[in-house]
C-alpha cells in the first residue's frame, strides 16, 4: 500500500493530463460505444436547447386576444 503512494507522489498529474489519460482510457476500452454515447450527448443537448427556447418563447409572448372581430361580436347580442 504505501508502495503504491509513492509511485502515485512522484507522478504530479494536472487536469491536461488527467484528460489525456481519461480520453485513452474510454478509446480502448470503450471504442465501439463512443459513437452511440456521442449520439446521445447530442440528442440530449438539442433537446436541452428546444426546451430553452420554448420556455424562453412562452416568456416573451403575450396572451392572445380572442379571435372574434367587434362585427361579429355585435351580430350575436
């Protein structure tokens, strides 16, 4: 155990090597599903994006009139 701390203190690794290493990694062993899971990733941000623009969309619109003109409204009384 300590052995393994010690091979661990002499290899510093910062947040660019952390990634290439995490980007090896998910290469070998994860290879055939990377096209599916980057599939997923994009669907999902899509969806997250229409759902931003329609919550965004409902904010900004104001509530509709009815579609009755004052002629018609007229004739009914």
């Amino acid at each position: 155990m300590l052995h393994d701390l010690t091979i661990l203190a002499l290899l510093p690794l910062g947040g660019w090597e952390l990634a290439v290493v995490a980007i090896v990694f998910m290469l070998l062993f994860y290879g055939k599903r990377l096209p599916d899971i980057g599939r997923n990733m994009g669907r999902s941000i899509v969806e997250f994006k229409k759902g931003l623009s329609s919550q965004s969309g409902d904010e900004k619109q104001a509530p509709e009139k009815p579609a009755q003109s004052e002629q018609e409204s007229g004739k009914a009384s």
